[in-house]
C-alpha cells in the first residue's frame, strides 16, 4: 500500500462548555490513500464534521498527531493551516456556501484567483456541467446546481484533497446523485483523493472504503469490493 | 487589469448598501469639508498677515501723544530695546462726500517727506505716493475710495482738518498694515463707506494741523528680544510732559488684535468641527460594519476554508472603508473648496490685505484624508480584527441565538407592562446599550453643531436693545476735540434743532493693582443723563456714587479686586494725575475694560471744573442733516455720528456674515442627524428583517411592524434631545470663550427658538430617514426573507 495523504493518529478534540466536556473525538486514527474516495458514516453529533475540519486544517486537535504528507498539521500555526487549506485542500459543504453577491464563475475565480496553476474556471464548472450558468447568481440556481458550482470551486485549484461535508444533506435524492456522480467523476478523472461525511447508509457502496464513526470513536473501516455508480443507489 | 473575484465582491456589496455607504460618505465629506474650509481659511488669513506685516513693516509699539517737537526723537531712539522709530502726525478729518447725507470720518496719517515712512509702509494699489513739494496731494485707504469711487490721478476729495476745508487731489489709494481691520468704535464692524484713512505729506499736513516741527505719534520697531512690555512702560514714562497717552504694544493695536482674535476662533473650528465628524463616522462605519461582517460570517468562513489568509479577508472590509473615506473625500474637497472659498469672501470686507484668497495645497488635502482614513480605521479596527480572529470552523455554524432576559428592565418587570411587539423594540434595544447611548449621543451631537451656528443671533436682540434701546438713545453723537464747559454745552441746546443735548467726560486711563495694569476709560455721566447711561447685562441702568468708580466685572477680575478696594488710576491725558479711586460697583458690561463714575468724580480726579468730552444730542428729524453739517464745520468737533447708521450697519454686517455660517452649519448637522438615523435603522432592519417578515406572515400589518422597527429611532431621538441642549450650550461657551473678554463679552443667550430648531433639525432627520426606511418595511420580501438564512 502507498503512503497515506492524510495521516491522523490518536485525534481528541474537547469542547468545553463551561461546565460541560463535550468530546467529539475520543480517539481517532484515520489514513487517507491517494486517489481514493472514502465515505465516512456516523450518526448525527458522532463527531464526522470535528474530524474533517481538523483533516482540513479548519481546526486543530486536542491532543493527537495530524501529518499531510511530511507536514505535521497538528503542530502548525495559522498561517501553515491556512497555506495548507489554500494549496492542498479543496472543501464542499452541506449549504454550499456559495458567495451571494459573485456570480458563478466570480465563487469560482474567489479560489482560482490565489490558487497556483489553478484550472479556468469556466472548465471547472464545466466539469460539473455548469458550462451554460457561468454567469448566473447563487440565487439564480438550483440547490443541486449551487452545490455543483461549489464542487467546482474547490476542484478548481487541483486540490491534492477534496474534503465534503454531507454534500447531499441539503438535496433531493435524484439531485444528490446528480452531485455525488460529479465527485465520483472528479476523483476518477482527476485523481483527486476525496472524503465524503453522509449519515445516509446507502451512499457507502459508491465508496472505495467506508469509515464509521461512533461517539467520537472509529466503529469499523471497511474496503469495499466494487464501487456502485451514485446513478444506481438511492436513498 | 483582471478584476479579482473579492473586489467584484466589494463593488457589489458597496453598490448593495448605497444608501449606507452615502450617508457615512457624506459624514466624512462634512469633516473634511470643515477641516480644508477652516484651515484653508486661516492660513490665507495668517500668510497674508504675515506677508504683509513682514513686507511693510508692521511696527511692534506705539505711542500717541499730545505734541512733541522732533528734538526728542533722539530719547526714544535710545529706549532700551527700540530698534527704529517712526514719528509721524495723527489726526481726524471730516470729509463732506457727494453720496452722503453726512459728512464721512477719517484718520490722517502723516508720510515723511523723504518718501516711504521707516515704519507700516504703504502698499499702494493704485497711483503713487504724495509729493512732498504738492501740499495738496493725498492717498485714500482702498476700502473708503472703492465704496466711493475715488481714482487715483482723477479724483478731487474734500478734507476739514482743524476746522479748515481743503481740496485734495487723490494721486494714490493704498493699504497699510496698521487698518487691514479698520473698525467703526461704535457698532465694532467695519463701516467702508462712513470711515477711511487719508495719508498725506508731512510737511502738508504739519501745516494743516498746526504741528510745523511736531509730531503727536510714534510707531517702534524692536531689537529682537526685546519686551514690548518694558518699552510700553518706559514710553509712558518719558512721554508724560508731552502728553502721551498711554502706549500700546502689537497685542493691544486694534486692527492686530482683531485679526488675531479670529484666527484664534478659526483654529478652534478648525479642530472641533472635523472632531465632531469624524467621530461620528467611525462609529457609524464600527455600527455599520459590524453588521456586514454579522452578515457575512459564513462568506468569511468560507473564505478562510478556501485558503484566504486572515489578513486577506480584512483587508477587503478594511478596502470597504478606505473606499467610503476617499469617496467622502472626493466629495468633501470640493465642497470645502467652496465653503472656504465663500469664507474667506465674507472676511475680505473686513481685513484689508493686499492679496488674500482662500488657498488649498495638498498637504492640506492629505492631512483632511489621513485623518478621516485613521478615524474611519479606528471605527473599523475592532470589527476588522474581530473578522481576522474569526476561526474558520467556527463560523461554519450560524451564529448562536443572542441570550435575552438578564437586562434591568426585565428584572425590574417593566416589561411585562407593554405589548408583546413593544416589548420587542425594548429587549433588542436594550440588548445594545451602547449602541442606543452612542447613537443618542451622536444625534445630541448633531442638534450641538445646530445650536453653535445658530446661537450667534440669539444675542443679537436682546443685545440690540440694550446697546440702542437703553444706551445710545441720542440721534447724533459729538466727539470733541477739547473738553468743554457746562456753559459751552448749553449753547448746544440753542442750535435749531437741537431737543436735549448733554455730555459726558471720557479719560484714558490706565489702572494697576499689585502687579497688574491695564488700560482702559473713566467715562463721567452727567446727573441727570438720559440720551446716555451706563447699562449692564442684560439690560439694566446701573446708578452712580460720587464716593467712588463702578468698573467692569472683567476688569476687577483681571486687577483680582472687589468692590471696597481701591485701585490705582493714572490719566493719560492732561496732567496724567495718579490717584487711588475706590470701586463701589461692579458693572456687567458687554466690551472693554471700563470705569464709570459722576462728572463731578471724574472732574475731581483729573482737577478740572466739570468738563465734557462727548455730546449727545436728540433733535428734530426734519433738522437732522443742516445740524449735521453744522456741527461738522466747528473747529472743536472732531466726529458726528448719527445712531442710525449704527444700527443700519450693525443689522446688515451681522445678518450677511452669520446667515451663510448658519446655513452651511446646518446642512452639516442634517447630515450627521441622518447618516446616524439612517443606518441605524438600516442596521436594525437588517438585524430583524427575519423576525419582522414573520411577525407579516402572521397577520402584523405594515404599519405596526414600522411601528416596532422606527420606535427604537424614536427613542434615540428621544434621549438625544435633552442631551443637545446643555451639549449645545457647553460648545457655544466653548466657542465664544476663543473671543478675547478683555475686548468683548457678549452675552452668551440660547434662545427657546434656537433650541427648538436644533431639535426640529434632528426630527426632520430622522422623519426623513425613517420613511426610506418604513419603504424598505412595506417591500419585505415575506418569502424571501424566511428563505434566506443565516
Ligand atoms: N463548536 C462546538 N462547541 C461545542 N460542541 C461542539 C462544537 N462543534 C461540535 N460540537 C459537539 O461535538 C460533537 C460532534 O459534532 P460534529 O462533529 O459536528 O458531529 P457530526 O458532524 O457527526 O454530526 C457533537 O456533540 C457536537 O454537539
Ligand atoms: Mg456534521
């Protein structure tokens, strides 16, 4: 097996509240492979979104050791996360996020206009199949359409990791499969090593490996045999 | 040049809240609009005093005396610290003019044979310098020859000096440094057309004045270092047998002292206007920013996750500010442009330089923007490091739901009183009390700015009335040249005409008390005066006592003396007697440092049989211009001035020189009382736009949910009313205390009318900015707005 992209081992992450503890991770290893799509399940509140934002640089860890390739993430400041964040990682999250005021292409060249060898934005979006709404307003678009354009935001710069928040947690089924079969289409063209959170069971079998995460704690991981196209399951 | 997508960003969120961006644009426009006009102003007032008294020699120490023959030049010469003199022959001259009913007065000021005096030399606009040879030659002030048309080479003046009418040719007009602020004594405002200064040859006007070898004025030049203060007193000294009359420094040389006391005024708008300002649009732009960045958590969150530094996003909302600081900039150059350029017009009637223009050099540009630009940072700073510390998982989530409930209103229960959507003005209110204390302030602020422009007037009435409703009631007032006797008085009353004349005995005199001395007048009244008495604030006759003087308030508080003390008086006239005079009143006069008694006190002190210096006379009107003229011609009469003229004056020289002050003060109040209103209740409506919308959806008409929006504006105004009225009134004592109270104390009145303008002036404000807003309420996008999230 090659060497992991992303390598986490022994990940706390406390929030304290006052008085309360909250431990969202109690414990977590976690490798990611190159060019691999792994989808990670859990409950709600079982502590997925803590572990990709500390996988992404969005936050740090309690205790634990997070490498990206030979950068210990763990140990980096601000500014390392955010060269991190803006070199390497590409993010998708659940309410888009896209930035109201900018049209398509403009949420596309926010990325594109620090990336380094970025693609044009105009492929990005193609990609997604977004090539005939470039110059359409987040308000002007579907909710699926919205996610498509922030899947091409954050493919956009070549990310060497593509992190997704529930990307369909805010869609219809027919939709959700619409921008689950882009991400699988950009890992496979691309290349790019991908994480996908869903709580929705089903959306496992389009993975390369399943990851479960319980309480904070990693239940199983499992490689599957075959992937499943996202047309092919539903929800 | 690719436009980034965050600057697309900018622009579009600028273009989104236009309203916003306006009105704090504008606020910054008004500080650094008042900054250039202020400063602007005074330098053109301060280089064109510098220039002219450097390139005329403007002399440091004076000294008027009764006659002196040129012999003694030699002695002052040799004063301690004189470094070069200038004797010369002062007098007055009555000047019958074509356009006017009465004669006009003037000053005539001698110019040494040899061409251009050592001292206060000429600038001569127009013609050339009189000929010693030509007796007849003269050269009249610019101001005077402008208001009649006079030029040099062609005009032919008529002059009495001593009684004696002379035909005098103009070969020149001309400005000296000691009139740039030629002044009628009566109304305090400069009067062009009653008033000039002629300037004639020596030898010329040593004949006219019978001075042949004389002189009865000099003008000093210091060595450097040297005190003014210890040449003044050593002057008085030694000028006593040739009766002088009392030596001045620059300080005290009227037409200096009036350039200087509005400089210093303006130097203190030039600080507090841009204050008041600029203050107020950093806190609009700290209100008004951070609700974008509320706004925008998640736009900044995702641009931290997107790989933008920390640095990055707040430079683009720091971009957002420096783009409202130069577009008020941009607008408020021009306008300070004009207001100084309108400024300085209004002050070229008064100060006579050779060239004086409003002037506008970048530097002062520069130091209007980067203080606007530090005030604005200021503003933002904390809002803009708040966005750079924003951790990037964090503002992923919406922002908690602020907790309620811990206010003193609540615990108190007031509360529970009011409407469930009144108690909702009440909590949100009360949740920022700071923001409603600021914005109150920032309101009273505006009805502050209000009130100093317009206060000026207030005085004026009640002032008007005393000055000529109890003071000066005589229709002609007579200066003399030599005291007269009772006996010479009562031939007055024989002139047709002529209804009461009397007379009062005024002395120049100098006090002193321990180690301070001023100069200042005795003025003697008659028993039974009635044309003139002394008055005091706000309109009282005050009664005499022969046992002692009744001195202005100012001047036992300079001399730190009280009524029972005695000060010490030397006259500086006739035999100059010295003597110790108790005080036995104050009085609450309104300029000078004066002391008032009994003729008889008066006539006491000087050791003279009861003589008086100034006449007052009521006459019949259809008599009125014969006596004038009749008057003028005497030999002892050195000046007629007719009470009407002075009010004329007074009322239209006040009027033009403060309405435009007004105006422009209050159109900057507006805008402040706006761009606080306005974002305010954008703010607001931006905050609430959610819960309004579903207070609509669930039956609240519009009206009601305004009326839940716009009562938090209310109440702002509400507190700020009360606030900007001893705000006011403190600002209007800050302002009048730049004026000099040696010279003038005017009454410090706030009228109930300037009150309630200032509050009218903020009500407008906010009725004007809340129905822009009320429009925004009416087109709530009910589905829109409970779509959108946070
Ligand atoms: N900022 C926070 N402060 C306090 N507790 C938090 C915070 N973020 C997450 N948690 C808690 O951590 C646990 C894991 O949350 P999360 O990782 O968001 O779960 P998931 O994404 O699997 O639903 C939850 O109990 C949640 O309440
Ligand atoms: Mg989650």
């Amino acid at each position: 097996m090659a060497e992991p992209v992303l390598e986490a081992r022994g990940l706390t992450k406390v929030y304290t509240m006052g008085e309360v503890e909250v431990r969202a991770l109690a414990g977590v290893d976690f490798f990611l492979y190159p060019a691999e799509l792994v989808v990670l399940l859990g409950a709600s509140g079982s502590g997925k979104s803590t572990l990709l934002n500390v996988l992404g640089g969005l936050d740090t860890p309690t205790t634990g050791r997070v490498t990206y390739r030979d950068h210990v993430l763990s140990e980096a400041d601000e500014g390392e996360l955010t060269r991190y964040r803006r070199e390497h990682v590409g993010f998708v999250f659940q309410f888009y996020n896209l930035v109201p005021s900018l049209t398509a292409r403009e949420n596309v060249q926010l990325v594109t206009d620090i990336a380094e060898d970025p693609m044009r934005a105009e492929d990005a979006l193609a990609l997604v199949g977004l090539g005939d709404r470039v110059d359409h307003f987040p308000a002007q678009l579907s909710g699926g359409e919205q996610q498509r354009v922030a899947i091409a935001r954050a493919i956009a710069k070549r990310p060497d990791v593509l992190l997704c928040d529930e990307p369909t947690g805010a869609l219809d089924c027919a939709t959700g499969q619409l921008v689950l079969s882009v991400l699988a289409k950009v890992n496979e063209e691309l290349g790019t090593t991908t994480a996908v959170i869903t709580h929705n069971v089903p959306i496992a079998a389009m993975a390369d490996r399943v990851v479960v995460l319980s309480n904070g704690l990693v239940k199983s991981d499992t490689r599957n045999e075959a992937r499943r196209r996202p047309e092919d399951i539903s929800w | 040049m690719v436009i980034s997508a965050l600057t697309r960003k900018l622009f579009r969120d600028i273009v989104q809240m236009r309203g916003q961006f306006l009105t704090i644009a504008l606020v910054v426009a008004c500080g650094v609009g008042a900054y250039i006009s202020t400063v602007g102003t005074f330098r053109a007032i301060d280089r064109a005093k510098d220039r002219f008294y450097e390139e005329h020699r403007f002399a440091d120490v004076w000294a008027p005396l009764e006659r002196a023959p040129r012999s003694i030049r030699g002695r002052i010469e040799a004063v301690d610290g004189v470094h070069t003199v200038e004797t010369r022959i002062v007098t007055h001259a009555t000047l019958p003019m074509p356009g006017l009913p009465e004669p006009a007065s003037a000053t005539v000021v001698s110019v040494p044979a040899s061409g251009e005096p050592a001292l206060g030399t000429l600038f001569v606009r127009e013609g050339r310098l009189p000929d010693p040879t030509r007796p007849r030659e003269v050269v009249v002030s610019e101001p005077f020859a402008k208001a009649h048309g006079l030029r040099a080479g062609r005009s032919r003046i008529k002059a009495v000096i001593e009684g004696e009418l002379l035909e005098l040719d103009v070969v020149g007009l001309a400005l000296s440094p000691e009139h740039v602020f030629t002044l009628s004594a009566a109304i305090m405002m400069p009067d062009d057309r009653r008033y000039g200064v002629l300037w004639m040859s020596e030898p010329a006007l040593a004949a006219a004045s019978r001075m042949e070898g004389a002189f009865n004025d000099v003008a000093l030049r210091l060595q450097p270092g040297a005190s003014p203060e210890a040449v003044v007193h050593e002057l008085d000294r030694m000028l006593v047998p040739w009766g002088g009359r009392g030596a001045y420094a620059r300080k005290d040389q009227p037409s200096h002292r009036a350039v200087e006391g509005e400089l210093a005024q303006l130097q203190g708008f030039s600080t507090a206007i841009p204050v008041i300002f600029l203050g107020v649009a950093a806190f609009l732009l700290n209100v008004v920013l951070s609700r974008v960045v509320e706004l925008q958590r998640r736009t900044i969150a995702v641009l931290r996750a997107l790989g933008y530094r920390g640095a990055e996003v707040a430079l683009h909302f720091l971009e957002l500010v420096v783009i409202v600081v130069l577009v008020g900039a941009a607008i408020g150059v021009p306008i300070g442009w004009w207001v100084g350029d309108q400024w300085t017009r209004m002050y070229q009637p008064y100060f006579r330089f050779p060239a004086f223009a409003f002037e506008l050099d970048a530097r002062t540009i520069g130091t209007a923007v980067a203080a606007s630009l530090a005030a604005s940072l200021v503003g933002a700073l904390r809002v803009v490091r708040a966005v750079s510390r924003l951790a990037p998982a964090e503002a992923m989530s919406p922002p908690a739901p602020p907790v309620f409930g811990s206010t003193l209103a609540e615990r108190v229960g007031v509360l529970r009183l009011m409407s469930a959507s009144a108690r909702m003005v009440a909590r949100e209110t009360l949740r920022r009390p700071a923001r409603l204390l600021l914005s109150s302030f920032g309101i009273a602020l505006a009805m502050a700015v209000v009130i100093v422009g317009s206060f000026q007037f207030d005085a004026i009435d009640g002032l008007m009335d005393m000055q000529f409703g109890m003071m000066m009631r005589e229709d002609l007032s007579i200066t003399l040249r030599r005291p007269v006797t009772a006996n010479e008085l009562s031939a007055m009353r024989t002139l047709p005409g002529v209804r009461r004349a009397e007379g009062s005995r005024t002395v120049g005199v100098r006090f002193r008390a321990g180690s301070h001395t001023r100069t200042g007048a005795l003025t003697g009244q008659m028993p039974d005066a009635d044309l003139r008495r002394v008055v005091e604030w706000p309109g009282r006759f005050v009664p005499l006592d022969r046992e002692g003087i009744a001195v202005s308030r100012k001047l036992a508080e300079v001399l730190e003396l009280s009524v029972g003390d005695t000060v010490d008086v030397e006259a500086l006239e006739g035999a100059h007697p010295r003597k110790p005079l108790r005080i036995v009143r104050l009085v609450d006069d309104l300029g000078g440092l004066a002391a008032y008694a009994p003729l008889e006190t008066v006539a006491a002190f000087m050791d003279e049989t009861p003589v008086v210096s100034s006449i007052y006379l009521s006459v019949d009107p259809k008599d009125e211009l014969a006596l004038d003229a009749r008057l003028r011609a005497m030999r002892n009469v050195a000046g007629v001035g007719k009470r009407a003229d002075l009010i004329d004056a007074f009322r239209t020289q006040t009027a033009e020189s403060m309405a435009l002050f007004t105006r422009i003060i209050t159109a900057f109040a507006a805008v402040i009382a706006i761009g606080i209103v306005y974002n305010n209740a954008r703010v607001a409506l931006s905050t609430r736009a959610h819960e309004l919308a579903s207070l609509r959806v669930l039956g609240f008409t519009r009206g009601e949910v305004s009326a839940i929006l716009l009562g938090e504006l209310a109440l702002q105004v509400a507190l700020a009313i009360p606030v900007g009225f001893p705000l006011g009134k403190f600002f209007a004592v800050a302002m009048m205390s730049t004026v000099d109270p040696e010279q003038y104390r005017f009454p410090l009145v706030v009228s109930t009318a300037t009150y309630a303008f200032s509050a009218s002036v903020v009500v407008v404000a906010a009725v004007v900015s809340a129905l822009i807003v009320r429009r925004r309420v009416d087109h709530l996008d009910l589905i829109g707005v409970l779509k959108t999230r946070e």
